[in-house]
C-alpha cells in the first residue's frame, strides 16, 4: 500500500467524491502537515494512515458514523 495518495486516488478509494475531499480541507477537517501535504508544484498528497485513523475516530463503538440514526429495536 502506498503511504501517500493523491485526492484523486483517495476519492477513488473511499467513495467521497474530490469536491467532498476539497470541502473537508476547507472546513478544516483535513489537516495540511497531519492527514496531507502539498507537492512543490501545489498538488495535495494524502497520508493513508492518517486518513484512515481520521476516518475510525468518526466512528463509535455501535460501528455506525456519528450523527446516524441507529437502528429501532424490532416489536417481535
């Protein structure tokens, strides 16, 4: 696996789209020097580790993202 990927490459991989991507930088949810770098031409390379580790804080121990409904007990 490699250790750094473009935005192209992760949004192939983690099925966010790049504008998704560029929007998490935006907000700041992505740090510059922590989840990527820029290239001396500008262009922004992620650490894979460090996104993944992103991706499991977002992530509670019921396995479901934060901010999603869980799931009604059955009436059986």
């Amino acid at each position: 696996m490699l250790e750094l990927v473009t935005i192209q490459k992760l949004a192939a991989e983690s099925g966010y789209t790049e504008d998704a991507i560029r929007s998490k930088i935006a907000r700041g949810e992505f740090a510059e020097g922590l989840h990527y770098i820029k290239s001396p031409d500008g262009r922004i390379h992620f650490y894979v580790e460090e996104y993944l580790k992103w991706l499991k804080s977002n992530t509670d121990s019921s396995g479901l993202g934060r901010g999603k409904a869980k799931p009604k007990p059955s009436s059986a």
